[in-house]
C-alpha cells in the first residue's frame, strides 16, 4: 500500500490537565493522562486551542517539568501539565503564564446581568451592559485591565485575552460565591457600597437634598440616604436592602451580627 505524499505527518504529546480545565476537555479525557495529535511544529498556544483548552483560563503549563510561555514550540513527545489560575503558594517556584496581580475588576457578557447586579452590591467592580459585542468586551477588557467573566467558552479563545474565566454554575447567587472563590475576592467586599444599575460609587447624601428625589414614604421613614456618583440613583435602606441583606446572609458573605455598616 503506497502512503500519500500530502498526508500530514502526526506527532503526539501527552497532556494532562488539572482541576476546572478538565470542564472543557471531553469526558474520555478529563482528570488523566491522554495522547493529542498534532502536525507540524505549533506553540503551546495553538497546541493548548486544538485540544479546546481557552489560553485564557490557563495559568501555567509545564512543558517536562519546566513552566513556559505560550509561544513555546512544541515537537512531539513532549509531556505537557496544565493548571488553572493557582494559589501564590502553589505557583511560587514557576512562571505563571498571567500576569499578576489578578484582576479585581470584571467586565461581564450578556448572559451574566444578575450576576453583575449581586458583584455590584458586594462591591466589586464590574462593567456590563445589555449591548456589548464580545469585541467590544475583550476591547474593554484589554484597555482597562479588566477580567471577563462569561457564560459563552468561544470568547476565552481569542488571542487578546489576558484574563478571562468561563462562570460554570448557571443560578447568579452560585455564580457569584464561585466568582469570589476563584479570584480569591473574599478580602475585597464591600457591601451596599456601589451602584447595582451602574457601578458607580455611592456616598452619603442628606436628607434634605433628597426631599424631591425619592418618594415620600421613604423619606418620612428613613434618615440615612446613599446617592451613585456616576447616575445619581438615590438608595435608602428599604425592603430590597432587607432582602438583599438576608440573601449575603444565607450564602455566608456576609454574618448575622455584621450588618452593613454604609451604603443603602
Ligand atoms: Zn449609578
């Protein structure tokens, strides 16, 4: 039998990937060892896109034991370890392919709008509009220094983003506890301090000035106003602030004696 000339000639390495990466590979594949094919002489990079792995979630690859860049060539026989986003301790000795420090401000796709509403009311800086393309979000993304958080995998797999995670629990209040876990956001909350509508910062406002801007029930109830910087949304501490209080309470971010002490 006569080979074909054109055929492309296969190499092979074996990969290995770890923790949450294994979401993306097929199941036959997940939390082992198994053999990629490949031709020519790719980079990591093009290597860790043919088995469907978003560059951008990945933190560091070990290429026999030694961390790398993505513009590493790979040749076959290689044996290739990539892990996700890492605690310091864990990374101390290696190269990490992200640059640090992690992003503590998120810009959102369309599909997460009540999770940007809950990171807002913790406090974390998150940008997300109805509207925005995911050209305009890896834009954002890039120019701000900004980590995309989205529900659709395909956008991780463009080459221009730095930091970016795909969000696998579909229920916002899972999402959010999953977000913070794995940005290690814990120290960073601050609750009733930002906009929900816009991300803007609040602060105190009299409650003289806001006689005409709120209603006149909550004006006679309530002594202590919260006004956004950027769209001048006027906050009190009314029933959604109860409720949202006893949502923070239940998912544990926030204790029963530990009430907000500013914001609305
Ligand atoms: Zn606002």
């Amino acid at each position: 039998m006569e080979s074909d000339p054109h055929a492309p000639l296969w190499r092979h390495l074996t990969l290995r990937c770890y923790r949450e990466l294994n979401d993306f590979l097929p199941v036959p594949s997940r939390e082992r060892c198994f053999q990629f094919r490949f031709s020519g002489q790719p980079s990591l990079k093009s290597v860790l896109e043919g088995a469907g792995v978003p560059q951008a979630e990945v933190d560091l690859v070990l290429v026999d034991g030694q961390s790398t860049t993505l513009d590493h060539p790979i040749t076959g026989g290689e044996r290739l370890e990539v892990f996700p986003l890492l605690e310091p301790l864990e990374i101390d000795s290696f190269t990490p392919l992200r640059p640090r420090p992690l992003p503590d401000a998120f810009i959102l796709d369309v599909n997460l709008g009540r999770l940007a509403r809950l990171m807002r009311l913790s406090g974390l800086d998150c940008l997300y509009r109805r509207d925005f393309d995911d050209e305009e979000i890896v834009r954002l993304a890039c120019e701000h220094g900004r980590g995309i958080l989205t529900r659709d995998k395909g956008i991780l797999h463009r080459g221009a983003v730095i930091h970016g995670y795909w969000v696998r629990n579909t229920d916002p209040e899972r999402q959010l506890l999953e977000v913070i876990h794995h940005y290690a956001l814990e120290g960073r909350l601050s609750f009733f301090s930002r906009c929900i509508r816009c991300n803007g910062l609040l602060h105190t406002i009299s409650r003289d000035e806001v006689r005409d801007r709120v209603p006149a029930g909550a004006w006679r109830e309530h002594r202590h106003f919260f006004v956004c910087d950027d769209c001048g949304q006027v906050y009190w501490r009314g029933s959604h602030h109860r409720a949202m209080t006893r949502t923070l309470t239940r998912l544990g971010l926030l204790s029963k004696t530990q009430g907000p002490e500013t914001g609305p």
